[in-house]
C-alpha cells in the first residue's frame, strides 16, 4: 500500500537486494554459498603480499612524480584524524547490522554526538565530553531501536526520520545554550559552540623527530616508511587510541564470545535464534543503542580533535560515508578499517589542497587498471580487458596534459571510489542475511 | 462493504492526527523545558499564518515541497529510496539554468527546452543509481547518496567565474547567466497586498494529477506498485522487474528535476551559490507524511510550508525558529510510527472478525450435523 507497508511484505532489503532478489527466487540459497566465500577471502600472507606490492606502488609514484605530499607524514597523520570519525560511523552501522537493523540515522547519531560532546566539554573537559557525545548518541540509537524493534517502522525510513529530527534539535539547543551567558561571551554563537580544551595526544619523544629527519631525505622507500610511521606516531590523539582499541574489542566480542554469535544469530535468522532460546529483542536493542554510542563517539571526535569547537553541518554526511566504508569492508572490521583509511586519506588530501599529491595518485590508478587489463586478458575476458585499458591510458593522457586536479575533484573521489568499488564488488559482497528485515517476537512459533 | 471503507478512512485518518498530537506535545514539552510559553507560540504561529501573504508564501513555497514529495514518492511506491533527489534536482536546475542562459528564444520555445534539459539531467543522474543497481546490484539508497556528494561537487567545479558562472561586481555572488526575460514564468496575482502566486503551481498540479493517473490507472502504474509490493510475484507474473526499476528511477529523476524549477523560473532567474538546497530531504519527509498519496503530499507540503513561514514570526516574538525544526522532526518520526500502529491495530481487527467468522461458520457447520443425527 505505502512505502511504510510493502516493506515489511519483501523487507527493507530491497537495500542492496537488486540482483539477488530478481535472480535468486529460484536458487536455493544454502549450500553453495560457503566455497564461494572462501574463494573471496585471501589468507595472510597474500594479503601482506598485495600490501607490499601497493606500498611500493606508491613510493614509486611519489618517486616518479615527486609529489612528496602523497606519503608525507602530515598526509598520513590528516588521514588518520579523518578516517577515525569515519571509521566509527561504520563501526557503528558493523554493530547495528549484524544485528539486522539498517542504520541510516547514524548521521543523525553523529550529530548528537558532535553537539553533546562539545556542550559538555566545553565546560569541563574532553573526556566528560566524549561521554556525553557517547550518551547522545545512545539517545538517538535508543529512539531507532524504539521504532525499528518494537514499532517494526521500516529501518531506513526510521533512519531518515531520526536524522531529521537530530538536526531540528541540535540547531534549536544550540541556539538556547551556546548563544547565551557565558557560553557567548566565550566565542559562541546559534551555530557554533564555544572552544573545547585539546584532547592530550602522545607523541612519542625522539623516534618522531628522527623519523621526520628520514622523511626529509626523499628515499625511496625508506623515507615513505618513516613518513608512514612518522604520521602514526606523532600527535597521536588518545581519542584516535581509544577507536582502534574499539576496533579490536569489536571484532573480538562479536566474533569470539557467546554475547557476538548470539547477536550476529540475530541477524542473519532471527526466527532460529528464538527458537533457540536467544532474547532477539534484546540483542537488537543492545547493538542498535552500542551503534548510537559509537557514532556519538565518532561525532565527539569530530568535534573535539580536528576542530575543538561543534560547527552546524560538521558531520557533513560522514554517517553515510561510514555506512560505505562498512559495506566496502564487507561487513567486518579490518575490511571497514580499509575503507575508512581510505576515505579518510582522502579527506586529507583535500583538506590540504592536496591537488599535486591526488595527480601524482592518477598514475597509480593508471598503474592498477592496467594491472587489471593484463589480469582479466590473462584470463581470457578480453573484452574488459581492453575496455580497462582504455580506462588507463584516457587516465595517461590527464596525468600527462595536466599538473594538478581541481580540489572540487578531490573532494568527490571518496563518493566516486565507493561507487566504483560498490560497482566492481557488490556481488561478492554478502550482508546479513536478515539485514534490514522486520522481525516481531513470537513469530517463530 | 461501505462500511468497511468508512473504518479505513477512520484509520487512515487517525495516524497523522495521531502523529501532530505527538508533535504538539513534544514540541510544548521542549518550550516548557525551555522557559517558554508554548500556547502563545501556537497562537501566534496560526494568526499568522492565515494572513494572506502568508498564505501567497506557502502556496509558493508548497509548490517546490510538493514536486520534492512526488519525486520521493515515486520510488517509495516501488520500495526503492531515492534519497539522491536532492542531488538530481540541483544538479537538474544547475544544467537548466545554464541552457536556459545561453540561448535566447521566444517563450512558447524557451521555457519548454528549460524545462525538459532539467528533467532530462535528473532522469539521468537517478537512472545512474538505477543501473548500477539492476546491473551490479549496488543498493539505491548508497548509490544515491554518494552521487548527491558528486553532484555537488561537479556544481562547484563548474559554478566558476570564467567556467559556466560569473562574479557579480556589485554583490559578489557567483552565478550563472541570468535567463532571457523569455524564460521567467508568468505569476498571477489574486490580491495585490499579497503578492503574486507563482505560475509554476499548475505545473505541480498537473504533476500531481498525472502521478495519480499513472499510478492508479495504467498498467505501468499497476507492475510499479506490484513490484513495491512483492518483488517475486511481480516477477513470477511477467513483470520486468529490472526494467522497472530502470524506468521508476527515470521518473523519480525527471520529477526531482521539476523540484528546482519553480526557484529558477520564477524567483531566482539564475543558478548562484546560495540556491536552496537540502529541499530533496525535505521530500522524504513529505512524501511519508503523506503516505505517497498524491492528496496527502500536498498537505503535507502545505503544512511544511507553513511551518516555515510562521517560524520567521516566531523569531520575531521573542522565540527561537529553531523550534520548527524540532517539530518537523518529531512530526516525521511519529507519523511512521503511528502509521504501523494503525497499520498493525486494522491487521489485528481484520484477523479478529475473519476468526470469528470462521467460528460462527464452524459454530453452524457443527450444528447442523447434531440436527442431522438427531
């Protein structure tokens, strides 16, 4: 009847359902699904092998084109600061999906987490802060559940409408508590908090100044490596600490305790986990109030460590690019990692009006497509073989007639990579099986 | 048979009166928490809002609201989310109001050839989404998000003094070249006071009448909602699933491209920096509001409208617009959530009266047997 009824008929997964909803109605889904996902996974040492092989990439890239920018341990340093935020959306959205509930709102939930954070660490101090950008976030993850859980509302509908009303109520508070008192007389203002202490960052003494020496010599290899390093290790935000223990903790709890399987058991098939006695409800609310917390963090550290001041728009759609990054990771941690470095390098490159540094990058895609082309002519499909050479040498020919990329096209390479890689990838993808799907107690019975 | 229509009336009713009483009670509580007065804020929102420039505003400002709810609706119809209307429908204005700026012909031509470059590139930019869906199975709603960001990119690129823009001495915008006086569509004035109502309202009209005609009385309209329905039944009953999806996403697109019309044609005249944007989300809202009904989207769009208008007075008394904000939201997510109490509530009558049908049936059947043996 309405977009609100039919889902719950065929589920909100319709979301990323194209191909297989059409095609599969006739293939039973079970058993040949499992050597498939083998064949997608790649075991350690491949996977360090094609890291190896990208890493010398490009120093040779950086080498060749002499923009020093592309491993400089300012880029990678910017790109650690932008990637965290993203990272935690999509950790965010990892959590509330394995529990089958969509979670569109988490730009919403960011939101909260920006406005809340900086509201209370401006008046105490950062940590206080990340806790209550922690808590809003909750508020709002606790108003998805509410609706997607026990109303059974459609998950991205709910999403949608959680963000609207985040954004309706931030503006509206901000206005009432940074735009008086004490508050304004400190720099604040309708759209602008006042400014929030620095989070304390590590920079571990020496080893930084020494790599940073290595980085200025421009050796192959060996000064990207300290310039990779250098970014790691230097002004390291214990904020940035605390996410990758996250990460961690996340992959360990959802794929080694007995609380993960239950939950992941959730999502995927919900009905056989009643039966086995699981508390689905539970479980859903559980991850789907942890995915506002950790898309508050993200919020809180967007607030907090690149600018020390809540900015309306700050989040600027990074909610969404953290759901990318988590579908591009395929809905695991280190993948989500991945895909969050590299939306978060980036972000840094454009930050830095890094338009030497994302030409000299073209060769490295002109590099990889015709990697590609010999790959796919290899293997005998000749046709996207050529077609992918075309692709690189029309690359060639910009990296050659041209010396930088406008920064509006830096700016849109995250969102034109994701279409790319969702483009090239989707069907290799699997999301969980009842991702999306509405589920009411008692219908197992 | 009639009364049962008069009952899902009721229960169609209910849910958005339901969901504005949410709202109202929300909206007072966060006054009160705030040390304001919330009746005298309703107060003053209606006296103002039934003035008549008031009502010439949200007539004009509907009319964007109501085409950014068509658009949305399209989709919804079928279960596909265009979130991307926002980004067709600037990038649609953007092509418009470029085209329109380079040629100068007269108004039967010109307004036509605006208006179809605009449907054109919004059909275009939400086909890309519905490809790579059909194609390689990429879910709409990432698609579409990710080309809203890459529309807006492109826009800035080109919306460049010595690109397709220039820089204006005297106010120091950047726009695009103002449209030919040919390409301004007419406006008509019922009462001078309150200024003239824009033309491009007929054309939403229109729109609205046309999507309840297709929907509801062709067969295109007829698989649309059967695929939004039940994918495999559709499918199993000779629908072109893919195709579909194809086609909807078109139509949504060439309507999101509609949204930046009346903007353009009739207020702004030129692309510039400070185009409205933000309207495609607007339409989500709207178009749930209205549970994709054409009559209900523009109740909806009204009723967004006038929150809009009566916010600025609002500010003027002393309270903060920003409230409106807060109310729009809470309007939208209560609206999808009373919907399926209202939807699971009729579900629940239904099954009800069918089981007791079915006793009373079994009741009689068993019966009849004992006066049969007897």
């Amino acid at each position: 009847m309405t977009a609100v009824r039919s889902t719950s008929v065929e589920g909100g997964g319709g979301r990323r359902a194209g191909m297989s909803a059409t095609t599969t109605t006739a293939v039973p889904a079970t058993a040949p699904k499992a050597p498939q996902a083998k064949r997608g996974r790649l075991s350690y040492p491949v996977l360090l092998l094609i890291f190896a092989g990208a890493l010398l990439a490009v120093c040779a890239v950086r080498a060749i084109t002499g923009a020093q920018d592309v491993t400089s341990s300012g880029q990678i340093s910017g790109m650690l600061q932008m990637a965290v935020p993203i990272g935690l959306a999509g950790l965010a959205g990892l959590w509330s999906e394995r529990a089958g509930v969509v979670n569109i709102g988490l730009e919403g939930m960011m939101i909260l987490g920006t406005f809340f954070g900086a509201w209370a660490g401006w008046q105490t101090n950062p940590w206080i802060g990340l806790v209550a950008g922690i808590l809003g976030g909750m508020l709002g993850g606790l108003l998805h559940a509410v609706a997607t859980v026990t109303f059974g509302v459609d998950h991205i509908v709910s999403g949608v409408a959680i963000t609207l009303l985040a954004q309706g109520t931030t503006q509206y508070l901000a206005k009432r508590w940074f735009n008086t008192g004490h508050a304004a007389a400190l720099g604040g203002n309708p759209k602008q908090s006042p400014p929030i202490k620095s989070v304390p960052s590590i920079t571990v003494p020496g080893l930084s100044d020494s790599l940073l020496t290595i980085e200025h010599h421009h050796w192959f290899l060996v000064s990207d490596l300290a310039g990779i390093l250098g970014g790691l290790v230097t002004g390291l935000s214990y904020f940035t600490v605390l996410a990758a223990l996250l990460f961690a903790a996340t992959f360990f709890v959802l794929w080694r305790t007995a609380f993960g399987l239950r939950l992941r058991s959730c999502g995927e098939a919900p009905i056989a986990a009643e039966s086995l006695g699981v508390n689905v409800y539970f479980y859903k609310y559980a991850a789907v109030v942890l995915s506002g917390g950790l898309a508050g963090f993200g919020g809180a550290f967007l607030a907090m460590v690149p600018s020390h001041i809540y900015n309306e728009g700050q989040t600027g759609g990074r909610g969404y690019i953290g759901l990318a990054a988590m579908i591009f990771g395929n809905w695991r941690p280190g993948g989500l990692a991945m895909g969050a470095g590299l939306f978060g390098y980036t972000d840094s490159l454009q930050l830095r009006s890094g338009g030497p540094a994302a030409h000299a990058l073209l060769l490295l895609l002109v590099i990889l497509l015709v990697l590609l082309a010999a790959r796919k002519v290899y293997r005998k499909s000749y046709r996207q073989g050529v077609l992918s050479a075309a692709f690189a040498a029309l690359l060639l020919v910009w990296f050659l007639m041209t010396d930088t990329i406008p920064n509006e096209f830096v700016s849109a390479t995250p969102y034109v990579a994701t279409l790319l890689v969702l483009a090239l990838s989707a069907q290799r993808l699997r999301m969980p099986k009842a991702d999306g799907k509405p589920y009411r107690k008692g219908q197992g019975k | 048979m009639k009364k049962i229509d008069k009952e899902r009336l009721l229960l169609g009713i209910a849910a958005p009166v339901l969901a504005l009483l949410a709202a109202f009670v929300v909206t007072s509580l966060v006054l009160l928490a705030t040390g304001k007065q919330p009746f005298d804020a309703f107060q003053i929102m209606g006296s103002y809002g039934v003035k008549s420039d008031s009502q010439v505003y949200i007539l004009n400002k509907a009319t964007t609201y109501y085409l950014a709810g068509l658009a949305v609706a399209v989709g919804f119809r079928m279960n596909l989310f265009n979130i991307g209307v926002d980004g067709q429908y600037r990038l649609a204005a953007f092509a418009a109001a470029v085209v329109g700026g380079m040629v100068n012909l007269p108004g039967i031509l010109e307004l036509p050839l605006i208006i179809i470059v605009a449907m054109l590139v919004g059909a275009m930019w939400a086909g890309l989404a519905g490809l790579l869906k059909v194609g390689r199975g990429v879910s709409e709603v990432i698609a579409t998000i990710m080309l809203n960001a890459i529309a807006t990119a492109i826009i800035s690129y080109l919306l460049q003094p010595g690109r397709l823009a220039h820089l204006d001495a005297n106010t120091n915008s950047v726009h695009t070249t103002v449209l030919p006086k040919s390409g301004w569509f007419f406006t008509f004035t019922t009462n001078p006071a309150a200024g003239p109502i824009e033309g491009f309202i007929v054309v939403a009209a229109l729109a609205g009448v046309a999507y309840w005609f297709v929907l509801s009385r062709t067969r295109f309209g007829f698989d649309l909602r059967t695929v939004g329905q039940s994918e495999s039944a559709a499918q199993a009953s000779g629908v072109n699933v893919k195709r579909m999806i194809v086609t909807s996403m078109l139509v949504s697109g060439a309507c999101a491209g509609l949204v930046g019309m009346p903007t353009l044609l009739n207020e702004s005249h030129q692309y510039a920096t400070d185009f409205p944007a933000g309207i495609g989300f607007t339409g989500i809202a709207i178009a749930l509001l209205g549970r994709n009904n054409p009559g209900g989207i523009a109740v909806g769009a009204l009723l967004w409208a006038f929150l809009d208008r009566t916010s600025n007075w609002l500010e003027f008394n002393g309270y903060d617009k920003e409230i409106v904000g807060v109310m729009q939201g809470v309007i939208v997510l209560s609206v999808v959530v009373a919907y399926e109490l209202v939807r699971r509530y009729g579900l629940g009558r239904q099954q009800r009266r069918v089981g007791e049908q079915l006793a009373a049936a079994a009741r009689n059947t068993a019966k009849q047997e004992q006066e049969a043996a007897i």
